[in-house]
C-alpha cells in the first residue's frame, strides 16, 4: 500500500486513520524504542517553550494517544485534543483517566482541515510528528490559525532530515531498521514504510517556514533538535 504524501481529497485521511488504527495498541511503545525516549524530550522542549506565556486553552492536532496533551495539561487551564484515528484517542482517553484529567483534558475525533471549533478559541495550538500526515498541509495549517486567537502562538515539531556527518546512518535506520523494526513488532507493514516516505517527502526548514507565513503566520523560527533529526517550529497567529 502506497500513501500519497499529500492529497486534498481525502484519500490520505483515510490510509493514515487505517494505518494508526492498527498500530495504535503499540505506537506508544515504538516511538520510546525508536528514539530511545528522546521523542520526550523534544516535547518537554515544545512545553517549555509553550509555558513562557499563560495559555488558557490549548489545542493539540493529531494528538494521537494524548503525550503532547497530558504535558500542556500542566501549564493550560484546559486542553483539546483532536485526531483522525479512533484507536489512538482510544488509547489516549486510557492515559487521560489514570491521570485524573478528564475533567480539564479532551479528547476529539476530527481531522486538521476541519477543526469543529470557532474562530480564536484557543491560545496556543500544538502538533508533535503530525503535520506530515495532513491531507491537505497548507489547509491544516491554515485552519490551525483560524482557531487561534489574534496573537495566540502554534508550535510544531517535526521529523527533518539532519545533514553533515550525522545523514548517512540516519538514513539508513530510518529506511532500513526502523522499518523493519516496525513491522515485526506492530504486525503492521505499511504504517513503517510510511514513516520514512512522510518524512522525505515533508516540506522541512525554509519551505515549511515559507508555507507557515503564506497562510497568516508571523514570527516564524526554526529550532533544529538532535543535530537536525527533529524540528521545531514556533510561529505567531
């Protein structure tokens, strides 16, 4: 099974609900094995950074199993999360009860392009290892903005690709290990060999920057983490 990198018409949607789905019982576990848990780090980074302003409520797209959610619960009154995949809220919903959250943490079914949500609901707006799954990417980050109040910031962090000496043995655990990695203990094929081609095909850096402003960001950066293996990205509404 092939995924488009990018579509508008909803046939990508629906590939990456299917392959998250599937996944969902033992995505948590994949991502601490893959990054030997610095996937945590980089999003205390992202919370670290979202806590230097108060945040009333704050918005995580593609949530998935609710990581990203559960750490701004620490620093935003309330939070919402949303994600296209049933199974991965399934899972978060699980997390969000052991930590007694339910009453200021939620979480939602529904996809990037059409957030159910009024203008300028909330204060802050989050997506960890998500945008690269959009349907439709300047769409998702455009509607992002919308639920965003004037001044209200977005921060995204992202897989890119490091350069320099670090490149050669990324790549080939990214496409070789992790892929394999992947399958054997998901059971799930394609969701691995996904991974890799999202990330290729991803506009990083400059171009992503460069999107962020056509659709109405401002004060755009770009914050290599790990020598270039993730980026963060921060922006104003």
């Amino acid at each position: 099974m092939e995924v488009k990198p990018y579509s508008t018409d909803g046939s990508k949607r629906q590939e990456v609900e299917r392959m998250f789905d599937a996944i969902s019982p033992r995505y948590d576990l994949l991502n601490r094995l893959f990054s030997l848990g610095i996937d945590q780090r980089w999003r205390r980074k992202v919370i670290r950074m979202l806590a230097e302003e108060p945040v009333t409520h704050l918005l995580d797209v593609a949530t998935g199993t609710a990581d990203l959610a559960l750490l701004g619960a620490a620093h935003a009154t309330r939070v919402t999360g949303v994600d296209v995949s049933e199974g991965m809220l399934t899972h978060g919903r699980v997390k969000v009860d052991r930590a007694g959250l339910d009453d200021r943490l939620q979480l939602l079914r529904a996809a990037s392009e059409a957030l159910p949500f009024p203008d300028g609901t909330f204060d802050a707006a989050t997506v960890a290892f998500g945008v690269r799954n959009f349907d439709d990417l300047q769409g998702g980050m455009r509607e992002m903005g919308r639920v965003l109040r004037p001044g209200g910031r977005l921060f995204v962090l992202e897989f890119s690709k490091p350069r320099g000496p670090l490149a050669p043995f990324f790549r080939f655990y990214f496409h070789r290990i992790m892929p394999a990695l992947g399958r054997w203990i998901s059971g799930d094929a394609a969701a691995y060999a996904y991974l890799p081609r999202s990330v290729d095909a991803f506009p990083e850096g400059p171009a992503f920057v460069r999107l962020l402003e056509a659709v109405g960001f401002t004060n755009v950066r770009a914050l290599a983490l790990t020598g270039g293996v993730a980026t963060l990205y921060s922006a104003q509404r």
